[in-house]
C-alpha cells in the first residue's frame, strides 16, 4: 500500500459505491490503514483533507457516516 497509495484510495471509492455494510466496513479498514501510513509518513494533513472530501460527498450515507465517525475521521 505505501507503494501505490493511489489505488487504495481508489478501492475505497470503489468499496463506498457498493453501499453495502460489508464494503463499508473494508472501506473503513483500508482508511484506518491509510490514516497510519500517513501518519508515519509524517503527511496527515493529506488524509485529513481527503478524508474530509469523502465525508462531503457520502454525506447521504448515515449507515457510512456512523463508520467514519467510529473511526475519528475528521468532519468538516
């Protein structure tokens, strides 16, 4: 994943137009693993704000919503 951190994001996506809890939760499994990528990287900021962008544009998905917020993923 630290090689190609492009196509993790991209699978979350494709996890998240599943609209599936199962999805979801590997969708949120795969974030969490991103968010400590990024953390070691020292580029967190980066998550934030992507995080941020899919909270925006799933807003709609209470079911996902009530994940992201499980997890601690920011709100903007």
């Amino acid at each position: 994943m630290a090689r190609d951190q492009a196509t993790a994001w991209r699978t979350v996506d494709d996890l998240i137009a599943q609209r599936k809890p199962a999805a979801y939760d590997q969708a949120v499994a795969l974030l969490s693993d991103l968010r400590a990528l990024r953390a070691r990287q020292g580029s967190a900021a980066d998550f934030d704000r992507r995080s941020g962008e899919l909270r925006t544009a799933h807003r709609g998905k209470p079911s996902l919503m009530r994940r992201f917020d499980a997890l601690g993923l920011p709100n903007p």
